[in-house]
C-alpha cells in the first residue's frame, strides 16, 4: 500500500469540500483505495488529504492525471500543491 500525500490552500474551504466530494467517483476509478481530508488547526484554508493505493506506479498517474489539476483548478486550490508518498515501516 501507498499513501499519497497532499497539502495545499484553498480559497474557500466549503467550496473545495463540493468539488472534491463530487470526484470520488474518478478518484476510485483511478486507483483511490482510501482517503481523509485535514483541515490546519490555526489555518482552515490549509488542506492536507491523504488517499491510498495499491501501487507507487498508481499513485504516480494519479498525481500527474490532467483532470486531478483541472478539478483542482475548480475547487479553489491556491498556488502548487505539495505532494509526497509513503510507504508503512
């Protein structure tokens, strides 16, 4: 299992939360076995989700598909997102 990571702000926390609920549907169809979405404690526009996979390669073409940036786009996403993977030790 591979744990993909993803922080980054939003303009407006319940506007991203409609766009990223309506795409679990193509999230699961890439490879998403599980997620949780964070909210920064002192910071509710400082957004770190987490979504599993199976592979590193699924992980991978999940973080470079076109339509994750487009989706990011339309939900509010400010500046680059920070994007890591981890594996469990």
């Amino acid at each position: 299992m591979v744990r993909m990571f993803v922080r980054h702000r939003v303009n407006d926390f319940e506007a991203w939360r409609k766009v990223y609920d309506a795409f679990d549907a193509e999230r699961g169809a890439m490879g998403v076995t599980g997620a949780a979405v964070f909210r920064g404690a002192e910071d509710g526009s400082d957004i770190t989700a987490w979504h599993d996979f199976a592979t590193l390669e699924e992980a991978k073409a999940f973080a470079a598909w076109p339509r994750l940036k487009e989706a990011m786009g339309e939900a509010g996403v400010a500046g680059e997102p920070q994007i890591w993977f981890v594996t469990e030790a």
